[in-house]
C-alpha cells in the first residue's frame, strides 16, 4: 500500500494501480501589516493559515480500477465533508486531518457501453482542525 485518504487505497501490484500525480502542498501564514509614520510599515504575526493539499488521480479499467467507483468514493467524502488523515509511506501527512474541499473530473475514455474506463480526477484538500 503506498497510503490511503479516507475509503481511496493508494497500491500499485500486480492487479491494481491506483495512485496520484502531482501532489502540492501549500502552507502560509496571517500577517498584519501597520502602518507607521515616516516608516515603513511593520508586520505582525497573526497566525498560520490552514494547510492545502491538491493531487491528481487517474483512474483506468484495464489497470484494476472502477473509474466510476472510485469517482464515487471521492465525490462522496466531498459531499459529506468527511475528515481524514491522509496515510503515505504508513506516516500520516501533516498534523491534522483533511477535508475534500472541491474536485474536478475528466472522463478520458468510454466504452461500447458509455461506461467510463478512464478518468482523471483533480482533488483540493484543505486541513480540517477539530
């Protein structure tokens, strides 16, 4: 296994392949800034901003993968505002759980059917604190 976010296995075998791409993570922090006469201004730390994470996810038939399963499983973390640890290396990633805040889809392939056999998906995490 090379992690999991909530009921979404990330593995890679001989059977199945379902992992990401393009992982970003993006951490900041809340300033003020004052103004000071004949000064420049002067910054203050507020706090930090809640983390973000964003990765890709394709999903291919003959790769051991449902694309409209697994597009459910996220679609529906997302619509339920599930928190979840996201688990690579067996090591939770960063300190708090997550949250799918939005996700976008694109069908690449149908079959004779009009089923999907290949999708990608574009996920945006923000962390979730209790």
């Amino acid at each position: 296994m090379v992690g999991a976010f909530g009921t979404i296995t990330f593995q890679v075998s001989n059977f199945k392949v379902l992992t990401f791409s393009k992982f970003k993570r993006n951490i900041s922090a809340k300033f003020a800034e004052h103004e000071v006469i004949a000064s420049a201004p002067k910054l203050e730390y507020l706090h930090r901003e809640l983390e973000e994470i964003s990765f890709d996810m394709t999903f291919i038939k003959s790769l051991g993968v449902n694309p409209t399963a697994e597009v459910e499983k996220v679609r529906q973390l997302c619509n339920k505002g599930v928190a979840n640890f996201l688990v690579l290396d067996n090591k939770v990633y960063g300190d708090m759980e997550f949250v799918i805040e939005s996700f976008s889809e694109d069908v690449l392939y149908f079959d004779g059917a009009g089923s999907p056999i290949a999708s990608k998906i574009s996920v945006r995490c923000k962390e979730y604190i209790r």
